[in-house]
C-alpha cells in the first residue's frame, strides 16, 4: 500500500496546490491554453538543433539569463557532467542544474531559493512519473510557476515535454513507456491547459497512439505531437512549429488530414491552441501553391510510376512536404517518411560524411554515427555496393543536421564532391541528382538563402533536374540572391 500512497497523496496535493488556471479562467481577453504570461517550449525529444535551444535561450533573456536544467526524468541515468550541454553550446553561460528525488528536499526553502531569479527552466528526458514524484505539489513545481510568472520560458524534450500538458501521457511508473493512461499518473505540470502531449510520434510509430488512447474519447482535450528535433514554441496561445520533423493536432476545429486524425503542421506553421484552428502555412504567399506542384507532379499519383516525394525548405521553414502515388502507411505514418527511395549517385553526399573504423573498415558503428547526423530515422545503407535508400524527411534532417547552420552564420561545412557547385540567378548552388543527365532523384542546395529542394522518385525518366529547377525558381522568386 506504500508504493501506492505517494502517488495518490502527489495527485491529490497538485489539485489542491496547482496554479494552473482552467480553461475559461482568463475569458475572452487572454490565453486559453497558453501561458498567461513568459513561453514554453515542447520538443519531441531525439538530437536538437541549434535554433531549439537558440530560441530557448533567446526566451529566458539572453547567453546571461539564469537557466535551470531539470534532469530528474533521467533517474539512473543521469549523468551530471552533459547536463546543459545542449544550452551551453548554444552559448547560455549561466545553466543551473536542479535535481532531487527526495520531497522534503524539493519543498526546502533552501533548495529553491537558489532557482529564485531564474528566466528559463529546462526538463530532460526520460521516465515522466519521476517529475511528478518528485515535484508536483511543491515549492519546486510553484518555483517553476514562477518562472513563467514573470515572463520566462519553461520547456523540456521527450518526458520533459509531456510533463508540461494538463493531462500526462505515458506516465505509467515503469520503464514500459507504451502504457498511455496510468491511473495514478493522469496529471501534468499544466503549463498548456487542457492539453496532452506525446512526441518521438514518428520515431517510434507513435501517431495513432494519442488517437487511440485518449483524443477520441476526450474531445475536450486538445492532443499535440511533435516528431525528434521539433519543437512547438507556444507564447500566449500562438504555437509555431520549429526544428527538422512535424508536429500534429488531434481534436482541432480544422478539417483533419484524409484519413487520418489529426492535422500536421510543418515547421514554419503557426496554430493556435484557443480558437483550435491553423494561424498561418510557412507556404502561404509562396509561389509553390499546391496547383502547382500538383500539375508537376500529377504523372506520378499513377503508383505502377514508384511515386515521388518532395521537401522544399528557406531558412528553416518547409514551404512543401508532400509525396505522390504511395500508398497509405500504418499507423498513419507520413507518406513522406516511408518508404526510402534508393538514392543512386544521391548516396554520395551521405558516404562524403561516413568515418571508417580504427582499421579502415566501414562498419556498424560507423552507419550509426552517419545516421545521428540529423537524427534519421530509416536511412538505411547497402554494404554490398555503399548505395543509400532514404526519404525526403530524413534527407532533410541530415541536410539541417550537416549542413544547418544558423541565420546569420556562415557554413564553413565542406562541400561534398557528390555536389556540382555553380551559380543560377545570382545564386550559389550545390546540385547533385541520382541518374545520369540529372534524372531520377534531385538534392539542390542554396546555401546562401539556406534554401533547399529535395526531389525523390523511383521513375528513372524522370526530370529531376527540371523538376527541382522549377520549384527553386518558385520557392526563391521573392528572396534575395
């Protein structure tokens, strides 16, 4: 009865204790899911770029602000010395770490006297029932309140990020992170009201889970997701979607993507959680308008063609992510996510990043450390010939993760010999395709507008070279060579 005293009695005082304001709570002229006042940040766990934890820092004040990282999630495996490496090379100076699994400790004066002037409140990953045992209904959890109070940022990635919703998911007190809905464990920080918040949803095949266990019968609950290395940044109840996946919205007011129960939304793309509706498309103004790109992709819904997929990005905001004539995945899974297209002459630019082992060998470990370049998800390499099978969305994600530097700094990254390298329209850029003449496949950077046009098809007469010309041309008409 022990085991299960504490959690009930942590449920309990939350309720009682709790500043979270209900849903109405500020009517018609503030926030209706959003913080009152400061922002918060959700990310989808795996590898974060730069401007994730940029943007976080940029929110608590500046590299000066006093940011506390809270790795209590990670239990065991914690270990002291990597906390706040991710803020500190961004360039935060001044990250506190803040961690006790004991109660009494979380509700000492002393203890939080020193998070007292904080501006931004980090939460790590891991198993989110260690949060809630150790903080929810102390002077701890109302200290990170504060934060927020007084217009600072709180956030967290993967269990950080669910912790922040009103309603927790996979809290359940084992390391059996496929149980949605624990009884004991229902509550979150409430940062977001009225909400619930899964993530590592394309990762792990997880998009149907939220659907499934808890949207569907709750429509009163507003479900976000967010894919690895994506991030909602939500201020007042305006949420934009940063980073190198999707995030997606269940119970919204908008219609739902065919088949599916939820709406994506793109990096670039603002919600917003009160009105439950789409704000804006990072693609909106663009000349890439789905006309468009529909009539120049129109011969490939035909699916005896292979199907093709499409990523085309400026400065970090995916203005077209869409894939023709493949078939409906499982688990809702994003047509452009699976399945890999093989990449031809393509592979080069990722063999251009392989290290071989301590004997010269290309091995496991080294298609491992490729791979984490990025955070892909289902590149996979063929030993027998070095050629690669990949998606548009994990080509992106090794597209932001080698070659990704912020706005504002220059890409010192050597250029793959895979890549011709010319100039069109007064423009720098770096081409490479999967079939002769340009055919087949198209990789197409600008670097200097941090531009980029990803073009996969099975169709070996394809024109992929005109095809990315084409939605280059579109996509970079209103931007400055």
């Amino acid at each position: 009865m022990r085991r299960f005293a504490l959690p009930v009695l942590v449920l309990f005082t939350a309720a009682c204790t709790r500043r979270s304001l209900p849903p109405d709570a500020l009517g018609s002229t503030g926030p209706r899911v959003g913080p009152p006042s400061g922002s918060v940040v959700v990310v989808g766990g795996g590898q974060q770029g730069p401007e994730i934890f940029a943007t976080f820092i940029e929110l608590a004040g500046g590299p000066d602000a006093l940011i506390v990282e809270v790795p209590t999630a990670g239990g065991d495996s914690i270990d002291a010395a990597n906390v706040g490496r991710g803020l500190r090379g961004a360039g935060a100076r001044n990250v506190v770490v803040y961690h006790t699994t004991d109660r009494a400790v979380a509700d000492a004066d002393t203890f939080v006297a020193k998070i007292a002037n904080a501006r931004g409140v980090w939460f790590g990953g891991g198993r989110h029932y260690r949060l809630v045992n150790s903080y929810m209904g102390t002077k701890s959890q109302r200290a990170f309140e504060a934060v927020l109070a007084r217009g600072g940022v709180v956030g967290g990635s993967s269990a950080g990020a669910s912790i922040l919703a009103s309603s927790l998911v996979r809290g359940a007190p084992s390391n059996d992170n496929r149980i949605m809905n624990h009884p004991q464990y229902l509550a979150g920080f409430g940062y977001l009201r009225n909400t619930a918040i899964d993530q590592h949803v394309v990762a792990r095949d997880r998009l149907a889970d939220l659907h499934d266990s808890l949207t569907s019968t709750r429509p009163d609950l507003l479900g976000l997701s967010e894919d690895e290395g994506t991030a909602w940044v939500v201020r007042g109840d305006t949420a934009t979607l940063i980073g190198r996946g999707k995030g997606f919205v269940y119970n919204g007011r908008d219609p739902n993507d065919a088949g599916k129960p939820f709406l994506t939304v793109y990096p670039g793309d603002a919600y917003d959680l009160g009105a439950r509706r789409l704000r804006s498309r990072a693609g909106n103004g663009s000349a890439v308008t789905t006309a468009f790109v529909d009539s120049l992709f129109a011969p490939w819904r035909d699916a005896t063609r292979g199907g093709a997929a499409v990523l085309v990005a400026v400065d970090g905001k995916v203005l077209l992510n869409r894939a023709w004539g493949i078939a409906t995945q499982p688990k809702y899974l994003p047509e452009t996510a699976v399945p890999a297209f093989p990449l031809g002459r393509l592979s080069g630019v990722l063999n251009a990043s392989l290290t071989a082992n301590g004997v010269g060998r290309i091995d496991a470990a080294s298609i491992r450390r490729l791979t984490a370049i990025g955070g892909m998800q289902r590149a996979r390499r063929d030993s027998t010939d070095g050629t690669w099978n990949a998606n548009v969305d994990d080509l992106y994600r090794f597209e932001l993760g080698r070659f990704g530097a912020r706005a504002g700094v220059r890409d010192t990254t050597p250029v793959p010999s895979a890549f011709t390298v010319d100039t069109v329209g007064g423009r720098l850029r770096h081409a490479a395709y999967a079939g002769p003449d340009g055919t087949r496949s198209a990789w197409v950077r600008y670097p200097t507008q941090r531009a980029v046009v990803l073009v996969l098809t099975n169709d070996a007469a394809a024109d992929a070279r005109g095809l990315a010309e084409q939605l280059a041309a579109r996509a970079l008409g209103s931007v400055r060579p």
